[in-house]
C-alpha cells in the first residue's frame, strides 16, 4: 500500500496543485505551515537515518565532489540555454539562472528519499552546496546574467540549520535510542513527507496564482525543461562515472 502511494506522487502532486490554482482561498491561508511542513519532512528523514550514514559518507568523496560541480555549472547553464531558446524576459531568466545556482533544498532530499536514493549523502550536500552558493551564486549570476546580486549569509545559513540539519539531528537521535518503535512506523514516513510536499506544492501554487496567470505556462514549461534536463544530465554522468544506482539517484 506504502509503495502505491508513493508511486501515485507525481499524480497527488499535479491533482492538488489544479485543485490550489481553481481555488486558491483555500490554501492561501496555510502559508505559515510551509516551514513546519519542511521540518517534518526533514524530522522523517532523519528517522531513517544513523550517525554511521555520515560516517560512511568518507567513501563517496567522490561523489559528493561532482555533484557540487554539477549543481553549479550544469543548472545554471542550462537554465541560460532554456530561457533562451524560449525566449523569456530577463528577469525571468536572472530568476531562473538564480534558481539553478543554489543549492537544491529540502526538495532535492524528498526526491531523493522517494527514489530510495542515499539520503545521507543528499542531506550532506545540501549542506555543503548551501555554503558554497554563498560565494559562488553571486559569481554565477554576474557572469551569465550580468547583474549582481545580495545574499544573507547569515539568513542561510539559519535557514539550513533550523530547517535541514536540526529536524534530521533529532530524527536520527530518536531513531538511536528508539529504535525498536521507529522501525514500526517506519513504513508511514515516506507517506507523511509525500503528503507534506505535496501540501507545500499547492501552497506556492495558491500564493503564486496571479503570476500563473499573468506568465502563462511559458515559465512552468521552463522549470519542467530545466528540471529534466538537470536530472537527467547529472544522472548519467554518475552512471558514466561508474557510480551505483542509490549514490546516482
């Protein structure tokens, strides 16, 4: 049942995300749990996880190198290459390069959970391309969008600490000294993070129902593109690499 429903994400996802943009009053409201929402979702991760997860992490040095090389070369470009082919505005396009400069975020470690990928080595670099993208997405965007931009280092780094690394700190705290009773609900934690993202999905949308309508679809074609094409490219550049597939995903 679990594995049904995970599988059912994408369709969840888009269902309740037409369902926030028909009628947008109903979720407009649920704005301020978004970042609880986040922490939960983290907090189950955790859950999932021992401090022996990062240990190990020592061998996927590797690993962790070209992902950070990806995530700051690979995302930005194409995102400069897509808006360019469709030909979006430029402060659509600075949008877009911003995004793919940064560091992927709580949501890269969902998809990576539901893809049962290694969930340690997505947190840690989270973490580590959270603190690089301090200096280098500033660098990025002057250099592919000609314009600078201003990052609160501290505003970051809080945000990483209060809602990545502490929830997971916790989960994996009580899932050492409670172990026996975490691995009988562990079959419910995929569901509650898949429930929570999917909430948070239909939120941005109700927040965001003007500019949807305004942008047309151009711009969520865009994110599609340049979603896909990041996945896609970073996940056979592992398999090139000889990397296996938990460490690919």
């Amino acid at each position: 049942m679990t594995s049904k429903l995970i599988r059912l994400f994408p369709v969840f996802a888009i269902v309740l995300s037409i369902i926030a943009y028909l009628f947008p009053s109903n979720f407009v409201d649920l704005k301020s749990q978004i970042v609880p929402a986040l922490m939960i979702i983290m907090l189950s991760m955790g859950l999932t996880l021992t401090f022996e997860d990062f240990k190990n992490l020592t061998k996927y040095k590797k690993a962790i190198i070209v992902g950070i090389i990806l995530q700051f070369s690979v995302m930005p470009i194409a995102a400069l290459v897509i808006c360019s082919f469709l030909g979006l505005s430029q402060e659509l396009t600075i949008g877009m390069i911003l995004v793919g400069s940064v560091a992927g975020g709580t949501a890269s470690n969902v998809m990576c959970y539901i893809a049962k990928g290694n969930v340690a080595l997505s947190i840690s670099m989270t973490a580590l391309s959270t603190l690089i993208g301090v200096v280098l997405t500033p660098v990025l965007i002057k250099a592919l969008a000609g314009t600078m931009i201003d990052i609160s280092v501290m505003a970051m780094i809080t945000s990483l600490i209060k809602i990545v690394l502490l929830p997971v700190f916790v989960g994996i705290i009580l899932n050492h000294f409670l172990k026996p009773f975490i691995k009988k609900i562990n079959f419910i934690l995929p569901v509650i993070s898949i429930f929570m993202i999917v909430l948070i999905i239909a939120i941005v949308v109700a927040l965001n129902v003007n500019n949807i309508q305004t942008l047309g679809f151009l711009l969520p074609l865009a994110i599609f593109l340049h979603n896909t094409t990041g996945l896609t490219l970073g996940y056979w550049i592992c398999k090139i690499l000889g990397f296996d597939n938990q460490t690919c995903r």
